[in-house]
C-alpha cells in the first residue's frame, strides 16, 4: 500500500525559456509552501525538461503523478489552464500541445507499452504567451502559479484521502 500512496510531481520544461518554466515555478513555490506545511510522506517534487525517459523515471512508481507543463494553443489565451487525467491507460488529447520537440503524450505511450505508467497520471498544461530566452513568466501565466500550487496540493490530498480510504484526511486547513 506505501508504493501506491507515493506522489510524484515534476514540472516540466525550461526556466530559461519564460512562460516554458511554468512548471519549474509551481514545483519552486509547491518548495516554499513545504517550509510552511510539510508535504505528505512520499511525497517527491522534481522539475524535468521533458525527455520521455527522464519522466517515465520519475512517475513510473508512484500512485499519483501530477506533470505541469507549458503548452500552445490556437487561439490561445495565457494563463489558461488545461487539467487532464489519465485513467484506465487511455490518453484523452489535449486542445494544446507541448512546447518541447517530443511531447508528453508520446513519453505517455512509451510508458504504457513499457508498463511504466503511474497508477494515476494528471497532467495540468498551461496556455503560455512567452517561449522566447529569457527568465520571468509574463504576468497572465505568473498569476496561474499559486492557483497551480493549490491545485497540485489539493490531488495531493484527495489521492492520499483515497489511497488510505479516508477521503478527509488528506485535506488542510
């Protein structure tokens, strides 16, 4: 029962790259709010830059994975946050697409046919405006990253709510 309660969240992409580290600023701010309140045990936080095989390492143990990455969409609209969840080893295609050459969809498919998946993959994209060099998120996607961080927190909770068969225990004050 430990190894399905262990939660993975790894934020995707390059902090050098602006609104690509949107993942990399919700792992650092889910960091800071651990010196407040401490995180669940088994609880691993990584930052990532995408390959498949560095995140099938990362998740392919834990119950829960939650991926935050930077994505494109047509039309779009920075800030936007796309949540989506595998379940049942079906990957459902998201309306944006990932900012990196080899996206998260096809380190997904390498995971499931090497039967490397987390037991529960959910995966939070977010609409950036951003991808040239430089550092700084612009302000539409800087203002999702708190939202983000309670957002993982609150998978967090209910996943471990659920692993222990006590949906409120996981939940915080």
């Amino acid at each position: 029962m430990r190894e399905r309660a262990r939660v993975t969240v790894v934020g995707v992409g390059n902090e050098f790259r602006h609104d690509d580290g949107v993942g990399w600023a919700v792992v650092a701010g889910l960091r800071e709010r651990a010196g407040e309140r401490s995180l669940p045990p088994g609880t691993r936080l990584a930052t990532s830059d995408g390959d498949p095989g560095r995140l099938i390492a990362l998740w392919e143990d834990a119950g829960l994975a939650v991926v935050v990455d930077a994505a494109h969409a047509h039309p779009g609209s920075p800030g936007r946050v796309h949540r989506l969840e595998l379940g049942s080893g079906r990957v459902v295609p998201p309306s944006a697409t990932s900012t990196h050459g080899l996206g998260l969809g096809e380190a997904v498919e390498l995971a499931r046919v090497l039967g490397r998946l987390p037991e529960r993959l959910v995966v939070y994209a977010v609409e950036g405006a951003d991808g040239s060099f430089g550092t700084g998120l612009s302000p539409a996607v800087a203002a999702a990253v708190p939202g983000l961080v309670a957002a993982v927190e609150g998978e967090i909770a209910r996943h471990l709510g659920a692993v222990s068969g006590d949906p409120v225990s996981g939940e915080r004050s």
